[in-house]
C-alpha cells in the first residue's frame, strides 16, 4: 500500500503540471455536461445539424454547411444516437491539447508555467473556438521540435495523435479542418525534406485511417465521402463575403501590428544560426496567426474578436518561453500576469472582474460534480425532452400530413413541432451564401422527389440585408410551386402547401443593363413582380484583401414610386443568382399578398421599387462597372395560389350525438372579396375524451339545399392549452384546427345559404358535429 501511495505521489509530482492542464483544458473542451437545443439563430444550427447526422443525412448532398457530422464535439449537443462518441471524441481533444502544450512548455519555468495555468483556468468559459484552433498548430511545433529534442520516442505516438485529431476536426468545423490539413501538408513537406519517410508514412496512413473511421461512425457511410468533399469546399465557399460585418479599424491595425512583431521575432529567431525547424516553426505560426486573424475580425463582434486576444496572449507566453532567465524577463511574467486579469475579463472588458474568477471555479465545480453523470441517459433524455417542450410551447407549429421545412433560420422550432423535417440543403437561408448553395435550395423545391410537401415561411434576415436576398432564387420556386395553407398559431409563420404544378414563376421579359458604382439605376419596369441579378467583380486590392482579411459590405438603396429612400446591405455572391426587387417585400404579409397579385392587386405605388444605387462601404475593393439583368416574372397562378373548394363524399344525415366528442368554435369570419374568391378565418378545438389523440385531422363541411357538400380542409394545430385544461390523463395536444387564407368559392350557389358541419377525425374514426354557423354564396 505504501508502494501504491509513494508511487502515485511521484507520478503527481513529476506530471502535476500536465494534470492541470488536462483538468482546465477538459472544463472548456470535454463535453461533460450535454448541451440542449434551444430557439434562436445560433442554436438553431446545433439542433439541426444533430438532426442531420440522426437522421443520417449526407453532408455535402442533403445538408451543406459550415460543420460536418461530428459538429456536437464542438457544440456539445445530446443525441440518444451519438451521446458517447461525442464524450469520448471531445476528451479525447481535451487530452491531445493538454498533452501538446505540456510537451511544448514541460521544460519552461515554473513562472512561465503558473502563468499558463492562469491562462487557461480564466478561459475555461471562453469561446471554444480558440482551444480547437490552436489544437492542431501546437502539436505541429511539437512535431516539429521532438525531430530535434530527446522526445523523439514518444515522436510515433504523438504523430499518430495528430493525424487522428486532424481527421477529428476535418469532421468537425470546415476551419477547423481546412487548417489541420493545410498543417498537415507542412508537416508532411518538413519530414519529406528531412527525408524522413517513416514519420511521413505514418502521419499520412494514421490520418487517412482515422478519417475513415470518424466518418463511418458518424453514419455517412464511406460511399459519400465525394459529397463530403462537396461539403468541405462550399460549406467554406462565400462565407468571407457573405458573414463579414464592419467593425473598428484600431483593433485590426494593432492586433496586426502584434502579429506581425511576434511572427518577425519568430522568424528572425530561426535565422541565428538558420535552422530548418525554425523556419518551419515560424511558418506554422503564421499560416495560424492568419487564420484565427480572419476568424476574428470577419465577424468582428464580441462572440468572435475575443479569439485574437487569447491567441496574442498564448503567443505571448510562447515568446516568454524562449527568454533567458532575467530581470526583464520577471517584469514581462507580472505584466503578463497583469493583463491576464484584465483582458481575460467578462466579455472581453478592458477592467477587472471578480466574477470572471468565480465563474471559473464555479464551471470546474459543476464539471467535477457531474463527471459521474456524463452518461446517465435517462436524466439527458428528460432535459432534451423538457428543452423541446419549451421550444415548441413559444412558437407553436401545426403537425401537417407530409414533410416540411422552414424559412428562414429558426430550424429548432419545427423540429421540435414533431413535423416531418425535410430540409433544403442550406438550412438557414442566410447562410446559402454562394450560387452554388441559392441553386441547391432552389433545385430542392423544384424536384417533386425531394420537395417538402409543406413550408413555414417567414420573411426575417440578419446584417440588415434586402429582405428578399436571403435564398432569394427560390422565391421563384416558393411562388410558383407552392399556395397558402394558412398561418400557424400565432401568426409568425405562413403556411404553404406544394401544389401539383412543376414549373416556378415565368420570365415573361428580361433586360441586361451596364451599371455604375454610386450611379442610380432605373427599374425598367413599373408594374409586376420584377427579379434582380447583380454581377459584381472584384477589383485586384479587393481580392488581394479578401485572402488576408475580408471585403466590407455592400449596400444597395432603393427608391420608391412615392419617393421615400431605404438601404439595405446586399451579399454580391448571393446577388448572383437573383432576388425579388419589386415590389418591395419587407415581412411575411407582404409575401402572403404576392399569391394575391395576380387578380386582386393593390396598386399602392409606395411598396413598388422605381430605382436602384449599388455602393460598397469601401468602393476601390470593387470594379466600377457591373452587369444587372431584370426580369418581369408572371404572377402566381391564381387557381394554384388559391384552395379551392372540394366535393365532398362525407354525408351528414347522422349527426354525431356522443357526448364524448368534445368541440369548441373559438372564432370565425369570412368575406367574399369578388372574382369568386372567399377570405376565411376559423379557429377552434375538438377531441374525444379519454382518448389519447394519435392522429387527427379537421375539415369544415358546407351543406346547402342542392345535393353537394363542400369541404375546405383545416389545419391542425398543437393545442397543449386544452390538454392542461381538461386535465384527466389523457393527451389532446393535437387538438386544434384553423383556417386562415383564399379559397376559390366561384362552386358556391349566391342564393344559397350553407350550413357548416364540423367533420372531425380522431385515430382513423370519424366524427360530424354542427358548428351553428352559416354561410351564404357570392
């Protein structure tokens, strides 16, 4: 016993350093404590990229984005299906770093070393990005330095620990990968001059094993790894042009400054005596500063910039390393030290928190307590389960016969509605940033095979951009494919319903005009639904800077018929492939009122567009002349945007007389608007008590003095309401039915009055009930 005791007590002392690390590293890195899907812009991407890789949904073909089918490492989002390999991947990170930036300062003094501890124990709640971005470049410069150093036997296994890592985050984050190859390649390049065949073999068999491991047990299954590939290019492709936001030029020229001194310094230090693995060092470094420059200052917010900061201070620390033991040195630790205190504040402040320190200690304590819950999956199942309830409860959704999708961002609301999610392959229509992207969305919509039978529309962007840009080449589709089914609960989303037509909005003219930087451009149309393309080139500073650093945004103003002006901000990539120009579609009743264009059109000049000036933030970054092409697309089709009337076969001799069948009229209106066409809005609820509602569907049923009965399908929606009111046990969530849209009611006798019958069918039985109301024809 005493043997054991000693032992681990020398172990403790000889690898204390390295447990600390592990410890910090894993409070950020480890997915201890599972992540829940929420609401929102951010979440809403982690909870549907978990869906897709649940779904087994191929990256690259179904879903193309900006992360791969292992994004829950970095997320840290619960799946029943992936639960483990995300804990066991995540720690495996954790370690990999931790034993990476041990092994770079093992040799370091123990200021230099305390002052690393610091580091990381006030990060501990930062922003991950940082700890996966540096994961790859420390183990390079620890590669790279064991070729020289006495650590050269432990050289295999921490190549074989890269090249798995490598892979890992290739499946992880497209950055993430991008850079772990590209360093990868230098490696290989560094080993390739040493001519050290063995360590190069390795790196590359241990990196392709790897990867083919990941991606089959992430269930892509090795057959798709070329749409993989797809995945990699265009989930990275436009994203420079189309996320960046303007941001103050003291942060970038400063932090450039640093950036510069620290990888001169580097530099210069490989010179004297020259030495291949500095050169080498001072190359990884830098093609590392670059990228976390550019992943920073794209953004150029709080939830990004705090990365460059972290990185200028780990370099920082990397430079003190190096020092010689002296005074100097001593008054650069407390600096260090000092400014740790202050930078490394709550949100990135220039002052010092308290709080930061206790949100530290309070994240390990939480951690450390949960470390013997990590795989208790009926309490993660409860909370995931818990977390969907509130999603669904503050924005309801109708559960629709078929599949469906949503616009623009919010996925998490319709997976958490128990639709059928059948998502385009850009699934936030802001993130479709490249013409490649616009025409898969777009090519979605348009192949029956693929095509969601339903959609929840709602006309919302970020960055201030033109309200119709955001996937905006399939609003044609959206337009001519598809008809309003009605509006959900709450009125935040339409409804729409894929017709039997396979062809979009036509092209009945089109114009290709020169345009002009700052120049106005007149709309060569003044009536009808008019589609834009712009084809706006770079000029040379502007490309040269879009590799380094980013274009600044693009900005388009619109002037009206009635003379008013409004800005927005355009995505020239996205501009490509076209957007709605006019009339002028600001919210999601302005897009309901385009199906009604065709035969009830309000001439209200003030939403038509009469002129257009394209201006870029910073004009040399972009030629002066560009292309424009307007298109004058048809109206939808009246018959395909209206629902029309059906016959029905559903008698209502026998009334149903069960008391059990419970059902409540909550409003209703109509208004025949001409041109036999009928405004209706109903809502209400119905169930059979002590019966859980499995399935149900709702229709009003119109019954005059001739034979014909007419029926006009309703929408079922989620009532959790009535369920928590009746209170007995059973389940009516289901229970709610609304109308809310057109219908072409040309069928209906004008000197008929028509009685309406609820038809009500509830696990495949049906019901009819009268609903007291009335009705009388055109």
């Amino acid at each position: 016993m005493k043997n054991y005791a000693g032992n681990l007590s020398a172990f403790v002392r000889r690898y204390y350093f390295f447990l600390l690390l592990f410890i910090l590293i894993s409070a950020r890195m480890a997915v201890v404590i599972p992540s829940l899907p929420r609401g929102g812009l951010d979440p809403s991407w982690g909870y549907g990229l978990s869906a897709a890789t649940s779904g087994h949904l191929i990256f690259g073909k179904d879903v193309i984005y900006t992360f791969g089918p292992l994004s829950s490492v970095y997320t840290g989002l619960w799946s029943p299906e992936g639960h483990v390999l995300t804990v066991i991947l995540s720690v495996i990170a954790a370690f990999s770093l931790s034993l990476y930036v041990y092994k770079i300062f093992e040799k370091s003094e123990y200021s230099v070393k305390l002052l690393l501890i610091l580091f990381f124990f006030l990060n501990v709640n930062s922003h991950p990005d940082f700890f996966f971005t540096i994961l790859p470049a420390v183990a390079s410069l620890v590669l790279i330095d064991s070729t020289y150093s006495n650590t050269s036997r432990y050289q295999s296994a921490l190549i074989c620990l890269l090249g798995f890592n490598s892979a890992m985050l290739l499946l992880v984050k497209m950055s993430f990968g991008a850079e772990s190859v590209i360093l990868t390649a230098i490696l290989l390049t560094f080993y390739g001059i040493k001519k050290d065949r063995r360590n190069c073999l390795l790196l590359m068999v241990s990196f392709i094993v790897s990867f083919i491991l990941l991606y089959s047990a992430s269930g892509q299954g090795l057959s798709n790894i070329f749409y993989f590939a797809l995945n990699v290019y265009y989930g990275i492709a436009g994203f420079n042009d189309g996320m960046s936001n303007p941001g103050g030029t003291f942060p970038v020229i400063s932090t450039a400054v640093f950036l510069l001194f620290f990888n001169m310094y580097f530099f210069c230090r490989s010179l004297k005596p020259f030495k291949l693995q500095g050169i080498f060092t001072a190359g990884v470094l830098a093609l590392t500063s670059l990228i976390v420059f550019k992943q920073s200052f794209i953004r150029h917010d709080d939830g990004h910039s705090g990365e460059i900061y972290l990185y200028l201070c780990f370099l920082f620390i990397y430079l003190l390393h190096f020092l010689e033991k002296s005074v100097i040195k001593n008054c650069l630790i407390t600096a260090c030290a000092l400014s740790l205190l202050v930078l490394m504040s709550q949100d990135y402040k220039y002052y010092f928190n308290a709080s930061q320190i206790n949100n530290a200690w309070a994240r390990l304590i939480s951690r450390a307590k949960n470390c013997g819950q990590i795989f208790n999956e009926t309490r993660n199942e409860a909370n995931f389960r818990n977390s969907v309830k509130i999603i669904s409860r503050a924005s309801p959704l109708p559960l629709l016969e078929g599949t469906s999708d949503l616009y623009n961002y919010n996925q998490a609301v319709l997976l958490a509605s128990g639709n059928s999610w059948n998502p385009r392959p850009g699934f936030q229509s802001f993130q479709a940033v490249s013409p490649y992207l616009a025409r898969a969305n777009y090519n979605h919509l348009v192949n029956k095979d693929t095509a969601p039978d339903n959609i929840f529309f709602r006309v919302e962007t970020i960055d201030h951009r033109f309200p119709s840009l955001d996937d905006g080449l399939s609003w044609k589709a959206l337009l001519g494919l598809y008809k309003p089914y009605g509006w959900t609960e709450k009125k935040d989303y339409l409804i729409l319903r894929r017709n039997d037509s396979d062809k979009d909005l036509p092209v009945k003219d089109a114009k290709i005009i020169k345009g002009r930087i700052g120049h106005e451009i007149v709309n060569p149309y003044d009536h009808g639904l008019v589609f834009v393309k712009l084809h706006l080139g770079k000029s040379l500073p502007g490309a040269l800077l879009s590799v380094v650093y980013k274009t600044e945004p693009v900005w388009i103003r619109i002037t009206l018929q009635n003379g008013r002006e409004k800005k927005y901000r355009i995505i020239p990539s996205m501009s490509e492939t076209g957007f709605l120009l006019s009339p002028l579609t600001v919210s999601t009743a302005d897009f309901s009122n385009l199906y009604k264009a065709g035969y009830s059109w309000n001439n209200d000049s003030g939403i038509k567009v009469k002129s257009l000036t394209i201006y870029p933030e910073k004009t040399y970054q972009y030629s002066d002349s560009f292309d424009i092409t307007f298109e004058q697309l048809g109206f939808p089709d009246s018959s395909s945007a209206v629902s029309k009337l059906q016959k029905s076969s559903t008698g209502i001799s026998s009334i149903t007389n069960d008391a059990s069948v419970k059902f409540h009229l909550e409003s209703f209106a109509y208004k025949f608007i001409g041109d036999g066409k009928m405004s209706l809005g109903l809502r209400g609820w119905a169930f059979k008590t002590g019966e859980n509602i499995q399935k149900s569907s709702y229709s009003v049923l119109l019954t005059g003095q001739n034979a014909d009965i007419f029926e006009i399908p309703l929408v079922t929606a989620a009532r959790k309401d009535v369920s928590k009111h009746f209170n007995d046990g059973h389940n009516y969530d289901m229970s709610g039915y609304s109308a809310d849209g057109l219908f072409d009611a040309s069928e209906l006798d004008v000197k008929t009055e028509y009685k309406l019958f609820l038809k009500i069918v509830i696990n495949g039985t049906s019901y009819v009930v009268p609903l007291n109301k009335s009705m009388r024809g055109s």
